[in-house]
C-alpha cells in the first residue's frame, strides 16, 4: 500500500510546471510577432517587454557644416554662370530689327571720277551707268534730217564690257553692245560692236567715241562712224549718280 502512494507522488511533479512553459512559449511567440509586424525603428525592448511607436531622431549635421557646403554649392554656381556670361560675350550673334534700326546707314563709297579713271587706265574705275549730258544728234544719211537724242545711257562692268541705249525725240529708241578701253595717249574709247539696231526699222551705223576728262568730272568726247567720214559729234557724258536719275 505504501508503495503505490509514492508512485502516485512521483507523478504529480511534472505537471505542475506544464502552465509555466506555455506561457513562456506564448511570450515568446508574442514577442516574434510584434517584431515582424512593427517597423524597424517601431518597437524598442524595455525591461524584458517592447516600447512600440519608438523611433530614434536621425543625427542631424552641425549647422555649421550646412552653411559651409550651401557656400560651397553658391560659389561653384557663381562660376558656371560667370563661365557662361564669357561664353555668351564671344558670340558674334546678328543684330536685332531693333538695333538694326538704330544702326547709322553705311556712307557710300566714292566712286572714280573721269579724271582718276583715265589716269589709273583702270577700267574697274569706269563700272556703272554713264548719261548724256548734253546736246546730241544724229543724221539720217538717206534724208538728211537731223534727229536730236534725247538720252544716251552706257553702263560698264568691270571688264569695260557693256550695254547701251539710246532714246530720241521722235520715239525710236536703240539698244547695242559696248566696249570700253583706254589708249596710250590717255584717252577713253567707246567703240559700238557693230551697228546699232533700232526700233521702226533704223539703224546706227558703227561709231566710236573718244573721250577726256572735262570740268567738273565729266567726260568731253568726239562720236565718229567708224567706216563712214560723216565727220565728228561733240557730246558730253557724266557718270549716273543713282538709279533714278
């Protein structure tokens, strides 16, 4: 009989401790769960238990260091825009309609006058339009009537190479090649390239003009048929200033 008390003594021990253990495994488990379900900075371990909504304040930098690297960020801004502001200054950037509008009309170069033109033998010097500046007829050699011009205009390249046109009183008008070129003596030769056709059926036989500096900058010549003795023509010549006149 006493044998079997001390068995039944012997078996009353170990569970005793069973409620202990199963509430060490659920703290535990408690514990796991919380972690994983808070943020990182979310709970902080106090005293066996955890201290939720904790989040540590992130170190700030001594505001010293901040005013020293916003320094540093303006002076390197500074120097980009001081290069930028030298780039800009070197471009050859064209004017605007409003400086253009402001900007004085260029002085026209002077042109050669007859004089310098002869003297230079320079035929560049002669290019441009040269006008009648006087009195000029022209006979008609089956009639005899005498038909007054009343605008004679030769125009030269550079070349001495050129175009002429002749108007007279009557309506007729003449257009013909020209050649211009220098002799020895100093003179200036205006030589038709063969006849000169006109409108209503006339014609000009081939002259050539011979030409010297006059006062004033115009040019005194003597007009001669070149394969007719119909004798000589005074007439006067002076470059064209400007297209309209």
């Amino acid at each position: 009989m006493s044998a079997d008390r001390g068995s039944g003594s012997q078996g009353a021990a170990p569970s005793s401790a069973l409620p202990w253990l199963a509430a060490a495994v659920f703290v535990l488990l408690a514990a796991v769960l919380m972690r994983a379900l808070l943020p990182a900075c979310g709970a902080l371990p106090f005293f066996g238990g955890w201290f939720a909504d904790y989040c540590p304040t992130a170190q700030r930098a001594p505001s010293s260091q901040i005013a020293a690297a916003l320094s540093d960020d303006r002076a390197a801004l500074e120097d980009d825009i001081a290069a930028l502001e030298r780039e800009i200054a070197g471009l050859d950037c064209p004017a605007g309609p409003a400086q253009q509008a402001a900007l004085p009309d260029p002085e026209p170069e002077r042109e050669s006058t007859i004089e310098e033109a002869l003297e230079d033998q320079d035929l560049r010097s002669l290019a441009g339009c040269w006008t009648l500046n006087s009195d000029y007829r022209v006979r008609d050699v089956e009639t005899d009537e005498v038909y007054p011009v009343t605008d004679w205009k030769v125009c030269l390249d550079e070349q001495g190479n050129g175009s002429q046109d002749l108007v007279f009183g009557n309506g007729t008008t003449c257009k013909g090649p020209v050649k211009a070129s220098f002799t020895p003596d100093g003179r200036l030769i205006l030589r038709d390239q063969g006849d000169v056709p006109c409108s209503r059926g006339f014609r000009i036989f081939e002259r050539e003009t011979s030409c010297r500096a006059g006062s004033s900058g115009q040019a005194q010549c003597e007009s001669r048929s070149v394969n007719r003795n119909d004798g000589r023509t005074r007439v006067e010549m002076r470059r064209q200033q400007s297209q309209g006149e």
